[in-house]
C-alpha cells in the first residue's frame, strides 16, 4: 500500500478529534509528527484533505470524499489482522484485559470460565480502568484487551466492537438524607446537594469543579456515597451486588440510563488466538 497506515490513523483522527494537536494526544504523538502525516498523505494524494486558513482544520470537499474510502482501509486492515492472527494459530503466552466496572460480574465470571477451560496454561491478568485510562493502558501495551463504556469517539489506533449486553445507571443517595425520602426529584434539588463523580487519571485536567467530590473508580464512589458524602452515578448490579443496602435510588426523571459496552484493542498490537478467542465470546454474550 502507498498510503502509510499512520498517515490514514493521523488523518481519520484529526477528523475525529477537530484539531491536530487532539489527534496528537489521543495518538499518544506529537502534534509535529501528525501534522507531517496528514501533509504527506496529502502529497501522495495529489489533493488538500484540510483547510488550514481557520483555527481548526476543517475537510475540503475533496477531504470528505477521502474520508469515507480511508475508514473502509483502515476497517479492511483490522479484518486482515483478525484473519492473520486466526490462521497463525500461536497462541500467546499471556492475556491482559482491562475492565470497567459497568461491566457486570456475572459476565464476567461466565467469561473466564469458559477461558479457562479452553486455555488452561495461560497466563491471565485482570485490571479496572475506566473511559480514558481503559484507552491509555491499551496504547501503551499494557493489556491486550478492553471492555469499557462507548466512547463517542475513539484514537485512530483503537479498534471496537459493540457487545450485546449494555450497563444501566441509576442516581442513588444515603437513604438517612431527607432528599431521599421525597417521591420525586427535581435537578435544582439534587445540585443542592454534593455530587460524587468519575474522574480518570489521563483526564484529571477536564475533571469538573465545584460542589463535587471525585474518584476514579465508581467502587471507591459506591463506598463514598454509603458514607453519606454525597450523591453518585452508578452501575445498578454494583449496587446490588456490593452495596449494603443504606443507598435509595433517587426517582429523576430520565433515569435509570443504559450505556453500550464495547470490546477494545489496539490495530498496532492486535490480540493473539486467545485474545481473538476472549473478543468472540464477549461478542457472543447475551443479557441474562
């Protein structure tokens, strides 16, 4: 292939993330060496994919054209990878996953089960990370793997898969608070009121200020709100599951809420056999 892969990732990035030095961080690049893929790309082309004169880069017409055709390559190559790794049939020594914790038990337990009936000798490590960091492990190699909430978008080097199960999160409070003994809520009320909420560590600069407390798991925002701390969003079957009953969910309008899962791993080290395995069967899983 002419096109370098890094310089189709660069480009769909910069698309994804609105500017070059986003598609840098999300690349794990610099925003020099983003902004020399996506030029060279466009030498060999023959055409400008970006307007440069505006503040942000925004696709030429010809750049929208592109953009659909240099999706399906970079598409094509996973499925090539995929392929690669099925007919290769080396099964890796060891398998790393990340997890979320919307990511139910029950799941996951059935999960490794099967695992390890069907690759007893090898060598397994779990870890929880949410959103950002889930993302950041992947693309310094630290797992092989993910299961995370959707994205609304992800780095150019991250491939996913939707799984057929979905997280649902509620609103849940101290039941000892005199907001939770109120049938209906309001917004205006619960703002009154300090709010627990997720923050990662690649992301601690965006976090939200004001009357919140924060933590980067939602075990230790479970643990905070039965204190009494405050109010959280959490996994339902946590609540359930490893709760001791003081929380009351709160009856806000619009929730509970579902939020897709996806599988995820990186296009540059892509999974071997067991990793392929593991990403089949999480894409196989039904709602219990």
């Amino acid at each position: 292939m002419r096109y370098s892969p890094e310089s189709l990732e660069a480009f769909v990035q910069t698309v994804e993330s609105g500017s070059f030095s986003a598609a840098a961080r999300a690349l794990r690049k610099s925003q020099s060496t983003i902004s020399a893929a996506v030029a060279n790309l466009e030498a060999d082309l023959g055409f400008t994919l970006f307007d440069r004169q505006g503040r942000y880069p925004l696709l030429t017409e010809n750049g929208k054209r592109a953009l659909a055709q240099v999706r399906e390559i970079l598409s094509a190559s996973v499925q090539l990878d995929t392929l690669a790794v099925r007919l290769a049939g080396e099964v890796e020594p060891c398998l790393s996953m990340v997890v979320s914790d919307f990511w139910q038990t029950v799941y996951h337990e059935r999960l490794l089960t099967r695992f390890a009936e069907r690759y007893p000798d090898i060598e397994f490590e779990c870890m929880i990370a949410e959103d950002a960091d889930a993302i950041d492990i992947l693309q310094s190699g630290r797992a092989h793997l993910a299961v995370i909430g959707a994205q609304p978008f992800y780095p150019g080097d991250i491939a996913t898969a939707r799984l057929q199960v979905d997280a649902e999160m509620a609103i849940w409070l101290h039941q000892a608070h005199p907001l939770a003994q109120q049938e209906s809520i309001s917004e205006a009320a619960l703002k009154t009121v300090r709010q627990l909420c997720l923050n990662t560590w690649v992301e601690q600069d965006r976090r939200q200020t004001g009357k919140i407390w924060s933590a980067p798991s939602y075990l230790l925002l479970l643990e905070m709100a039965e204190q009494g701390f405050g109010w959280s969003i959490l996994p339902r079957w946590m609540v359930t599951r490893f709760g001791h009953h003081v929380l009351r969910e709160l009856p806000l309008q619009g929730w509970p809420q579902h939020i897709a899962l996806d599988a995820a791993w990186s296009r540059r080290t892509p999974p071997g056999p067991a990793g392929r395995w593991m990403i089949d069967h999480l894409l196989a899983q039904q709602p219990v």
